[in-house]
C-alpha cells in the first residue's frame, strides 16, 4: 500500500533553528519492545552532524522474539531501519506481541542569493531521493494431524518520508508511505518507496531565508507465535538531498546559500562526504542468537 500526501500550513514555520543559530538540526529516536517488558527506547536532538541511535529487545526460544529500531543522521542523509522477528520457535503456546519504531529527521537553513536589487519573490524547490522498501512474512505451522497451531500470528511493516519546506510565512509538508501487513499463511508481501520526492515551492525573495526539513519513520510489529514471522522495514532505507542533478529548483540568476558543506554548485557531493555513521550490529547479534538459540532447544526436543 503506497500514498503520497502534500498539505499547506499556514502561519508555520517548521524550521527548528534560528537564524542566529545552528542551521542543521539532526533528531532520531528508536523504540522496542516484545513481549511484556519495558520497552528499550532513546531519543536525541544534535545540532552538529552525525549520529546513531539503536533499541534492541529479545526473549528466549519459547515464544522467541527479537526485536530492533536503528537510525542515523550524517551530512545530508538519513538512514532507519525497524525489524521484529521469530527465528523459528516451534513453541506455538507463548505468544509475543512485538513491534519497532525509528525515526530521523534533519532541518536546514538556506537563504536566496542574487545580484538583482528589489525583486518579486521567486519560487524555490528541492529535489529529494528517497529509497527503502518494507517486507512481511508470516509462514503457517501446523501439526502433524494437519492442524493450523498460528492463526493469530501477524507481522507488518511501514516506512514514510516525510517532511515540509517553509518561508517566512508558510509551511508545505510532504509525506509518502508505504506499509505492508501479512496474516500466517498469506503469500510474502513487498513495497518500495518510488525514489524522488520534489518538494513544493515556496516563494523568496533574494537576501530572505527558507528551511527545510526532511526524515524517514519506520516501524515493524507483530503477534508472533511460531515459524519465521518477520516484519522489516530494511536497512537500506534512506532519504537525502538528491543523489543527481540540481538539488535546488531556482530561477536562472539565482543561487542558494545553504550550511552544508557537501552541496557544491547546486550539487550533492554523496561520494565525498564523510563516511556516515555506522548503524550499530547489536540488533543482528540478537537475531543471530535467538536464531541459534531456537535451532538448539529443537534439535535437544527432539
């Protein structure tokens, strides 16, 4: 399921920072929990570039759970990932309800430039990529009488783009989503997001000063209670200025003045930014474990 949505607010300006201040602003928070535990969550603001926050939970064999939210902000990009799976318990009598939640967003500052002395405002864009995908899977299990043991079993998957684009008197927001859902037995399920995203103009004058605000949520959840449920929204999710031509859509004569060091002649430099912030690998660990975990207890029943 896949939609696209774009909204006008007026007398709002999403900008996080004043002109006085930090231009970029980066947030992220993650949240997991499974089963009845406190959920393991974080949540941060920086105002200087890059950072990675991580939530992770799990449970034993018995109604095995692993649950992980990952995200990541660096020079122009931002990264998540939310994953909740059963590695393959064949204990159907403990049910885990399992989800993921991370989020990221970055803002940024940018003022219109020009030679031309008391103009009309003129319209601004910016071109957006944007790419991830999410999956669900949910396999049946049934007895060796031909019983259905999982019924209940569900996992889901979404991510969204989101973001807004401001002047000094106007807010425009953008968002496209993308979700998937799959009861036990039901075939796999797969959405992409469409990978350009240009965001709608708002109008400057040269010497005014517009933001912009961009970020990615991801989310996965489930009732797992059996064989290889899995929700994900996967780690090659990203949204950054463009990765291909003009970032900035301004009329001939005109240019944009913006605090990131890796947009050069209306260009985003991805391949010479710093390298981004690594997503941590505990989260894979934890499925790793109570994979090899769950794969032991059955070889030991049996």
């Amino acid at each position: 399921m896949k939609a696209i949505f774009l909204c006008l607010v007026s007398g709002f300006t999403i900008s996080l920072a004043s002109a006085s201040s930090a231009a970029t602003l980066h947030n992220a928070s993650v949240t997991a929990s499974c089963g009845l535990g406190s959920p393991d969550s974080q949540s941060t603001t920086l105002s200087t570039t890059g950072l990675s926050l991580a939530a992770s939970r799990g449970t034993g064999p018995s109604g095995a759970c692993a649950i992980s939210a990952i995200a990541s902000v660096n020079s122009g990009t931002v990264r998540v990932q939310s994953l909740v799976v059963n590695p393959g318990s064949d204990n159907v009598l403990q049910q885990n309800l399992g989800s993921a939640n991370a989020s990221a967003w970055v803002t940024y500052q940018f003022t219109l430039r020009s030679g031309f002395v008391g103009v009309a405002p003129v319209p601004v864009s910016i071109n957006l990529h944007a790419s991830g995908s999410v999956t669900a899977d949910s396999k049946a299990l049934f007895s060796d009488q031909g019983a259905f043991l999982n019924p209940g079993q569900r996992t889901s998957a979404s991510l969204r783009a989101f973001g807004a684009i401001s002047d000094s008197a106007l807010s425009y927001t953008f968002e496209e989503r993308i979700s998937v859902a799959v009861n036990a037995g039901e075939d796999s399920e797969f959405e992409a997001l469409s990978g350009a995203i240009t965001t709608p103009k708002v109008l400057l004058r040269p010497g005014e000063t517009g933001s912009v605000t961009f970020g990615l949520a991801s989310s996965a959840g489930g009732l797992l209670a059996g064989l290889e449920a899995v929700g994900f929204a996967n780690g090659g999710n990203s949204v950054s200025f463009a990765l291909e031509g003009d970032v900035f859509n301004v009329p001939e004569g005109y240019f944009i003045d913006i605090d990131e060091p890796w947009i050069v002649d209306n260009r985003y430099s991805l391949a010479d930014s710093p390298t981004p912030v690594p997503l941590p690998a505990s989260a894979w660990l934890l499925v790793g474990a109570l994979a090899g975990l769950g794969t032991v207890c059955r070889k030991a029943a049996k």
